[in-house]
C-alpha cells in the first residue's frame, strides 16, 4: 500500500492518544493518530474528571467547552447495604488552584472537544497496527495490516491496555485484579430529581453507584470480586438485577432498569503492577506509551482519564521543549533523550496513582468482617480527604509559543 513519513505517529485515539495529539498541536508539531475502530471509541460512557484532569485541560485550552456543560459534584455517601448506615463525604474546599472541583462528564464528549482542536484528517480511522520495528535512521517503523508502512521520529503507544507498543517495549502484562466491573448510563425523560451528588453502596465483595450528569442521565457502576461476567446487555442487567445487586436499594436497581443497554459493558479490572511501571522500560529510543497503555489501574480513585490528560501535557512539554529548541525542528536523533525525561517525570507518579487507586477499592470493597467495617469508616472519615489532595496535582503547563497552534 505504500509508505510514508510523519513527525509523530499515536496509536490509538483514546482520551490519551487524542490529548496527547492537541499538545502537540499547540507547539506546532501535526501528529497522524492511527485508531484501529471506524469511529471515536466511547467505551466506558462516562467519567469523574478531578482537579488534575481539569487543570490538564485547561492547558490543552479544552476545559471551557466542557465545564458549562457538567455541574461539580459537592457532596456524596456511602450506603452500608447490610446495615442501611449511611456515611456523608463532602467534596468542597477538594478544587484544584483552577476552582474546578470533580465533574462527571460523558466520555463521548471529552472525545470529541479533544479531536475538535485537531486539523482535519489527523486521525485515521481503520488502521490496525501489525508490527512495530525501528530503523536505522532513528526512525520508528511501523506496519499495519493492509500493508502500509508509517516511519516516524517519535512513536507513541496508546493503545490502551492490550498495547502493542507496550508489549513491544518489553512491559510486564496488566494483571487481573480479582474484580470486574460492570457500567452503564441510565435515562429518566422526565428526569431523575438527584442533586450533583455521588450514591455510593457497599456490601460483601461489592460496590456500586450513581452518579448525575445532568438532570436526566445517570452513570451507574458495580464493581464484584469473581464475578462471572457476560458481553449480552440484556443479560448484564438481567444479573446485576437477580444475582449482584439484588439486596442493593431500590434507587440503584432502577437505575439499573432505565439503563440504556448499548451503554452497558462489563469487564475485569486490570492494573499494571507499580513496580513494573517503576522498573520496566516505558521508553526506548525514540517509542514510549501513555495513558492505560502505560499505567492501567482499577477505577477507585477514577483517575484513568486524569492520568492520561497529564501524560499528555507532560509529553506535549518535553517534546515541545525539544522542538522549539531546534528551531522548530523536530530532531530524531534527540527523542531517546526527551522521551526517557518523560518517563523519569511520569513513573512515580504514575505508580503512586496504580497503588492508592488498588489500596482505595481494597477497603472500599471490603468484607463482612467488623474490623473491615471500622477500616472503611475511618478510610471515609479520615484517609478519603487526604487522598484527594493527590487529585490536586498539576502537570504542568505547554510551552508558549504564541500562535503555534496548527490549522
């Protein structure tokens, strides 16, 4: 089919392969995205977006299309299911420098504000990657399945959490947590009467929630230790309904009954292990990874799309740095050094994000145990605030370089 030359080639055009092409955008550098789906991928239907995701957006110039849209959450509980004790968490005073507290938003619109700063034709859609090589003029090679050839001077993985580019890098896999978890969006025409507040519940080995996103749609979870889980909606509610949430309370189980079935998936939650991420090779030579692709964790700190907003400004600034200091070259022989920067910049943090999001859904998700039921109130009364402070961080801003950005 051909053979081409780009200055960045991202794989896949998830929230960090998106992003991370807008970065580069704003410093002048075009990036082709390849996305092996016909379309945005809106896996997942809705996110929680903390203070670091927003200030994140804020410096890839995309949070004002999304906060008028979505009201900040202010407040929470958590519903004991076996004992119907209910304990409150308040959100206030958890902004970031930015004033932007959490705000649930649909995933479909992150996406789409995200590729709504690309030139035209910055994606490619259809593109299923093949086999990843590097030649020997520092460029990346790669080949996708109906035979065309990309080479590139920097290469990015972020094709989630079965990446390509990471098993090429030599990653450790993702491992299995020992849960699942099931979502979905509900619609209520005359709408729902919640107030922007999180519904959380817990029992034995489970925990669930509601979440509004305005005043006629609801994003619900359940997260289940061994669960057994099907791809069929109508059966995935019919489950939920019958086996997994049978005793949960009636606000949630119907919830459960006005969901939309072409929302509704269910999956096992994976991570990477911190220390693999510590450790193993998130760059080599001119390649790296971002987002799941690089650090997949359980969804308990919803900190998915946030890290993954962060990669990509981080990643926007070292590559952005690099290019302006070459006077708006971008010079292949100089990313091993900038890419392995950012990997020294992201690891730990990343790491720090895969550990607390596991050890958050371990008490959270507890068992029947007294002592387990004592963990979780002083984890919500005490611990829960602190750790929010984590979603506080700032990545960051991109480098200024006045009207770069790319038409």
């Amino acid at each position: 089919m051909g053979s081409t030359v780009e200055d960045v080639v991202i794989v896949g055009a998830g929230i960090a392969g998106i992003a991370t092409a807008v970065a580069l955008n704003r410093v002048g550098i075009r990036a082709l995205v390849l996305e092996k789906s016909d379309e945005l991928r809106t896996t997942g239907a809705a996110l929680t977006l903390f203070p670091n995701a927003w200030l994140a957006l804020d410096a890839l110039g995309v949070s004002h299309k999304l906060t008028p849209l979505y009201a900040p959450i202010t407040s929470g509980s958590v519903t004991n299911v076996a004992t119907g004790a209910v304990q409150e968490i308040n959100f206030v005073g958890q902004s970031g420098g930015n004033g932007h507290g959490p705000r649930p938003i649909h995933r479909k619109a992150l996406l789409e504000a995200l590729a709504g700063e690309l030139p035209p034709n910055s994606i490619r859609f259809s593109s299923h990657l093949a086999s990843i090589e590097t030649g020997a003029d520092s460029l990346a090679v790669v080949h996708l399945k109906d035979g065309t050839t990309i080479k590139s001077k920097v290469l990015i993985g972020c094709d989630g959490l079965h990446s390509v580019v990471a098993q090429w890098l030599d990653l450790s896999a993702p491992v299995h947590s020992g849960r699942s978890a099931v979502r979905g969006l509900s619609f209520y025409p005359q709408g729902h009467g919640f107030e922007s507040r999180v519904q959380q519940f817990v029992d034995s080995g489970k925990r669930a929630g509601l979440v509004p996103l305005n005043d006629k749609e609801v994003y619900w979870f359940l997260s289940c230790q061994g669960a057994e889980f099907t791809y069929d909606p109508k059966a995935i509610q019919a489950d939920v309904l019958s086996k997994y949430a049978a005793d949960f309370p009636a606000v949630f189980l119907d919830a459960i009954r006005q969901a939309d079935l072409s929302s509704m998936s269910w999956a096992p939650l994976k991570l990477r292990y911190p220390w693999n991420i510590l450790t193993g090779s998130l760059s080599r030579g001119n390649i790296t990874v971002a987002g799941d692709a690089m650090h997949p964790m359980t969804p308990d700190l919803a900190q998915g799309g946030g890290a993954a907003l962060e990669d990509a400004v981080v990643l926007g600034r070292h590559i952005g740095n690099s290019f302006l200091a070459n006077g708006k070259v971008l010079a292949a022989e100089g990313m091993p050094r900038v890419l392995d920067g950012y990997a020294k910049e992201r690891k730990w943090r990343a790491a720090g994000l895969v550990a607390g999001a596991y050890a958050a859904g371990w008490v959270q998700q507890g068992g029947k145990q007294v002592w387990r039921g004592l963990v979780r109130y002083l984890f919500y009364r005490y611990i829960f605030v602190r750790i929010l402070r984590l979603v506080q961080y700032d990545c960051g801003k991109l480098p200024q370089v006045g009207n770069g950005k790319l038409d």
